[in-house]
C-alpha cells in the first residue's frame, strides 16, 4: 500500500473526513485529497503531523502492522477505542489488564 492510500486508510478507520484531517495538520482539504491520490507525497514533516493526527508515530506508519492486516475485531476495537477520551482509555487498559490477570490465574488453576 502506497502513502497516500495508507493515509486514506488510517483516516477513514479513525472517523476523519478529509477536511477535519486537514484542519489538524494545517493543510487545505485539496493538499490531503492529491497526498491521498498520490499525486504528491508529504513531506517528513508533514507526514510527523499526519500520524500525530491520526494517534499513530511515524515508525508505526511504516513499520507497525498495518490496521488492515488485522482481525477486523481488533480494527473494529481499535476504531472504537480511539473515539475515547485519554481517561477513558486508561480506565480501558486497566479494565483488559484486570480481565488477562484473571485469564491467567484461572489457566494456573489447571
């Protein structure tokens, strides 16, 4: 997957329009579409405001497991967890570090 089509990916997966993504990183809406497009590519600087945008770091952009090889219960997951408030999210990750402690002792239990 080139840039542009993985920008539109992650866009589309964290409920951006186009516009609001283009708001965030102080582009116009034309700049995203030809970036998404790939009529032109972002620079480095402009890709670092991207993925900031969209809650990601540069090196997850290009190394990390792209959200479309994922089960599409954990990108499901994912698109709903980053609707929540950074509070909300940590009280999220406390509650599945709570329910993996319980996993565990109950496999320890056999």
């Amino acid at each position: 997957m080139d840039i542009g089509n993985k920008i539109a990916f992650l866009r589309e997966q964290a409920g951006l329009t186009g516009s609001a993504l283009a708001s965030k990183v102080g582009l116009n809406q034309s700049q995203i579409c030809k970036i998404e497009k790939g009529v032109c590519n972002p620079s480095i600087s402009t890709l670092r405001k991207i993925c900031d945008a969209l809650g990601i770091s540069l090196p997850q952009f290009f190394n990390g497991e792209s959200l479309e090889e994922m089960p599409l219960h954990l990108q499901r997951l994912l698109a709903q967890a980053k609707k929540l408030s950074p509070e909300e999210v940590q009280q999220l990750s406390n509650l599945l570090e709570v329910m993996l402690a319980k996993k565990e002792v109950k496999k320890e239990d056999i």
